[in-house]
C-alpha cells in the first residue's frame, strides 16, 4: 500500500513529460501544486480564468486522490483534491503571516481583464490593481474561490 508521500510522488512522476499538443507544459518557467476541495470547480475556474489549457487528469480511486494539470505558456498548475486534506483554518488575506505558501503569481497581458474575468468565475479581490513603478509592474491579488491568493502582475507600460 502506498503511503500519501509515495503516491504524490508517484502521481508527479506520472504527469511526467507532456504529450503531443501540450508541449508548452515543457517550457512554463513556474509550476505550482494547489490542494482544492472542488478539483472539478478549480479546473474550470483556472482553465477558464487564465486560459489554461487541461494536459492531463488522473484518478487514485484507492488513496481517495484526484490530479488534473493544467498549463499554460508560462505555468504548470497541479490541482489536488485529497479524502484526507483538511481546510486551512487560515483566510486568504492572513496567509502571509503563516509559513508556507502565501500566494502564487502569474504575469498577464491585461490585468484588468484577467481579474474581471476571474471575479466573474467567483475570485473575489484582495488587493485592487495599483502601479509599482520601481518594478515596472502593474499587480492585483485575487483569492480564488477557495481561498487561495493569486497575485496577477502586467508590465508596465515604458516611458518613451
């Protein structure tokens, strides 16, 4: 029987190299693994938001654990739903004061329209989009409708 360390290993493994027509799986510079509650729910909510594509699902009926990767040119998403994942007792906006991961960020073209696209799929907002102009971004937080944050960053435009 396999414990739940061997099993995310084994299912990591599993995603393992892309399949033709997801070759940009290969070349995102990020991945990250989100624990959800709704893998159905979050798969839509990623795909749809920030138009991801699904490369794969699997299914470990035995262990009570569900995978779906989802990617995109920049970012590798694994969402995990588990039997025996417990909710963070943690609000999205008090992340940050708990080791660990407080939030994850994807760089988009248009931050006003990845956010109101995502609001419209349930995020709700945490920080409203502001100028950081000594990093030349633009940056928003979300926290996605299971109360993970999404930090959404769009380059600022050059002076000319």
């Amino acid at each position: 029987m396999l414990n739940s360390s061997t099993l995310l290993i084994a299912a990591a493994l599993w995603f393992g190299p892309p399949t033709d027509g997801h070759a940009h799986c290969a070349q995102a510079a990020a991945s990250v693994a989100l624990s959800v509650p709704d893998i159905d729910g979050a798969r839509d909510f990623y795909a749809t938001g920030l138009q991801m594509q699904l490369a794969s699902e699997r299914e470990f009926a035995d262990h009570g654990l569900r995978m779906a990767l989802l990617c995109s040119a920049q970012l590798n998403l694994e969402l995990l739903q588990s039997d025996q994942a417990e909710p963070d007792p943690t609000t999205s906006t008090r992340r940050h004061l708990r080791h660990g991961l407080s939030k994850f960020g994807v760089r988009v073209d248009s931050i006003e329209k990845v956010s109101e696209r995502l609001l419209q799929l349930g995020a709700s907002e945490l920080v409203a989009p502001f100028d950081e102009v000594e990093l030349g971004l633009r940056i928003a937080v979300l926290a996605d409708p299971f109360g993970n944050s999404l930090q959404l960053s769009e380059a600022l435009a050059k002076p000319r």
